[in-house]
C-alpha cells in the first residue's frame, strides 16, 4: 500500500512536471493558428476561432526559411566538426601515454571557464583579418572552439570506462589504433556521441552574441538574428512571432525524438557503473 501511494505521488508531480514542461509548446502551437486581433481580443489561453495557416505563409514569404538553412548549414557542420575533432582527441588522451598527457586535458577543462562574450573583440578583428567577416564560415570557428572542451570532457569519460582488454585483443589480432579506434571505440560510445551531438547543436542552434557580431547581411543571418525581423518599429505581430519561433524549435524536436534513446543511455551511463 505505501508503495502504491510513493508511486501514486511519483506519477502526479510528473504530471504536473509534463505540464509545467509542455504547455509553452502547447501555447506557442494554438496561437500560432490565431490572427493577430483574435490574439488581443481573446484570453491568450484559448483556441483559435478558426485554424489559419496565414501566419505560416506570412512567415515564409518574410525570408525565414533563408535563416532557417543558414542555421542548419552552419550548426549542422560545426557539430560534425565537434564529434570528430572531440573524439578523436579524447582517444588521444584516454589511450594514449604521452608526455603532456594530463596538461592537454587540463587545457581543454580550462576551456569551459572562458566567458563567450570576452573573447568577442579579439575574434571579431581575427575574422576580420582572414576576409571571413560576414560570411557563414565565420561562425564555424568560434562555435567549433567554445563546444570542444565540454565534449572532450564528455567523450573521455566515456572512453574511460571502456575495459582496455577490449584493445589489447584487438592490438594481438594486427589491429591498427585507427582501426580499434572505428571499430571498437566508436561503436560503444555512440551514446555520448548522441549527447555531445544533441547538447551541442542546442547551444548552438539558440547561439545570438557571435552571429550578432560576426555578420551583418540579412542574406547572413541566422534563425536567432532572423527572428528580430519579426519586430516592427510601432508594435510588434506576436501571432506571427510565435509561428516563427515554433518553427525555430521544431527540428530540435524533431532531432530530440529519433536520438532520445541513446541520449537517455549517455545521461545514465555513469549512473549504471558497477
């Protein structure tokens, strides 16, 4: 019976979690479908009188989907950097008995210490000093570096825990270390790769400060700088607006629902040992 009622009380908080959680999504999907004087003349909480797919429409004529594939260009091949730039190198650091070792792996902790916006100014006149500025690639480098450090940290873990008997079966079969690094290493830590991957094209996807600085044409832009146009000079369409972000964060949903199962496995991993 107190087992019951401890289940009981565990289902009802996750429920009021589910909603707390889930309603801005909820409320961004329904007033989507609003028009704007309907937004202020009805309770923000209501349905929509009518559905209307006018704001969809409005919302892409307005060039969003241009910020939308600056998004995914630059995001998508940031993160692909990340996993096998991180991977690599926490291999290097977790197998590997080199003289500076340790000190490597300190650096990139330390590199999670370093606020984003100090380093502004300084890669700001690097950009500018390669020809890079205002140019999608510009974003490439600055995201590449600030993700790194956590994703090293995450990989290595991972690999950490990875049983070395493992590769040294694979070293007396003529393995090569490439080899035991993509047949072994990789496969098993697919987990954490899933959760550097998803962590990191969030951070990334909601990035503002370096799109901010780093490009100034609307053809440049990216989905965090692309939602500014939505804001008028007297007033602002907030029907529209949320139609725009509930697009922003549809792939990111999307994303979340096909990975969920090897990013529940990375998060419980270390949880699970021994």
């Amino acid at each position: 019976m107190i087992n019951k009622l401890k289940q009981l009380v565990i289902y009802l908080f996750l429920l009021i979690w589910l909603v707390i959680t889930g309603y801005p999504l909820v409320f961004l999907v329904q007033n989507s479908f609003k028009i704007r004087m309907e937004f202020f003349r009805n309770p923000v909480w209501s349905l929509p009188e009518s559905f209307t797919l006018q704001n969809y429409i409005d919302v892409m004529e307005s060039g969003f989907y241009i910020y939308f594939i600056n998004s995914i260009i630059v995001c998508f091949i940031s993160v692909a950097i990340i996993i096998i730039v991180s991977a690599l190198a926490s291999y290097a650091i977790s197998r590997i008995d080199f003289k500076f070792n340790k000190l490597v792996y300190i650096l990139f902790l330390a590199g999670m210490m370093i606020p984003i916006h100090s380093t502004l100014i300084p890669i700001y006149k690097i950009t500018l000093s390669m020809g890079l500025y205002d140019k999608l690639s510009a974003l490439i480098g600055p995201y590449v570096a600030f993700s790194l450090p956590i994703s090293v940290f995450i990989l290595t873990g991972f690999i950490n825990d990875i049983p070395y008997e493992l590769e040294e079966a694979a070293i007396i079969d003529g393995a090569s270390r490439f080899r035991i690094f993509k047949d072994i290493i990789l496969p098993l830590v697919k987990p954490a790769i899933a959760t550097v991957a998803i962590y990191n094209l969030t951070l990334l996807w909601n990035q503002f400060a370096y799109a901010l600085v780093l490009t100034s044409s609307p053809s440049k832009r990216i989905l965090t700088l692309g939602l500014f146009e939505f804001q008028g000079q007297h007033g602002i369409n907030i029907p529209l607006t949320l139609t725009a972000l509930f697009l922003s964060v549809l792939p990111l949903i999307i994303l979340y629902v096909f990975l969920q199962e090897h990013i529940i496995k990375g998060m419980t991993a270390g949880a699970l040992k021994g």
